[in-house]
C-alpha cells in the first residue's frame, strides 16, 4: 500500500458528542426515573458512536495499480492530473467551480482535498474531490504509481 488513510472523525466531534449525551443524561433524569435516563442514555451514546464510526469509515488509498475513495475505486492508467488544494480550493471546486457530475468524498472537518482528474473516455465522471489531512503525500503516491503502471 502506497498511501492509507481513514477519514475518521477527530476527536473534538467526540468530545461534543458525549458532552451532548451527557446533558441529555441530565435532563432526562430530571424529568423521568433513573432507569428511563440511563436506558435512553445508553441507546443515544450507542447511536453518536455508530453515526461517528460510519461517517469516519471511507478509506483512502492508493495501492500499486488502483486508487480508491470509500466504496469508489479507479485503476491508475485511467487517473489524469492530481492537485493539491488548500481550504479555499476544495472550497471553490465544490462550491463555484464545481462539476454535478463529480464523485465528491468530502468531510467537514478536513479543510484540505485532493482533485483527482478522470480519463477514461467510457466514465462521465470528470474528476474526483476527495478529503484528506495529507494531500501532497497522496498526490506524490498517486503519480508514483500511476509511473509504475504506465512503465511496467
């Protein structure tokens, strides 16, 4: 594998969350008995962690001869220029200038992404934006292997 990353959620959307759980503990047990507040505690700290897990889940990659973004996966021949973009790029590409026919994997608390240009004459998908906390490391390792595929 040439480049792996999660896109988890960080720590801080944790850190609300169970503040959120836990004044919904508090008010719950106000009005209700203490079992009510704990069984509905329970059932809403089970809900935030599996919404956060399968919000964090897609993995980003780039192995030898395919990149893939979440369930997303394009062979490397068939990937054409690859930038880097800051905050107001990915701001920009996905807002302004952006394509309806893109294929957008995008996460709120990543300011950076990747745009990932498509060439396969058969895909109307004309490029791939894609949230990421290292992008010139990705950039790097998707030239890198698209120069190994095209040699080999």
């Amino acid at each position: 594998m040439d480049y792996a990353e999660r896109l988890t959620v960080p720590l801080r959307w944790w850190v609300q969350g169970t503040m959120l759980v836990a004044s919904l503990w508090l008010a719950v047990l106000a009005a209700t008995p203490e079992v009510v507040a704990w069984s509905v505690t329970a059932v809403a700290l089970a809900l935030m962690v599996t919404l956060f897990v399968s919000y964090g889940r897609p993995l980003v990659s780039v192995d030898g001869t395919t990149f893939r973004a979440g369930r997303a996966h394009v062979p490397l021949d068939l990937v054409g220029d690859v930038t880097a973009l800051d905050a107001d790029g990915v701001r920009r590409q996905a807002g302004v200038d952006a394509d309806a026919r893109a294929y957008l994997l995008l996460r709120p608390y990543l300011k950076r992404a990747v745009r990932v240009d498509i060439v396969d004459p058969d895909d109307p998908t004309p490029y791939w934006l894609v949230s990421c906390r290292r992008p010139d490391d990705l950039v790097s390792a998707v030239r890198v292997g698209r120069s190994r595929s095209q040699s080999g």
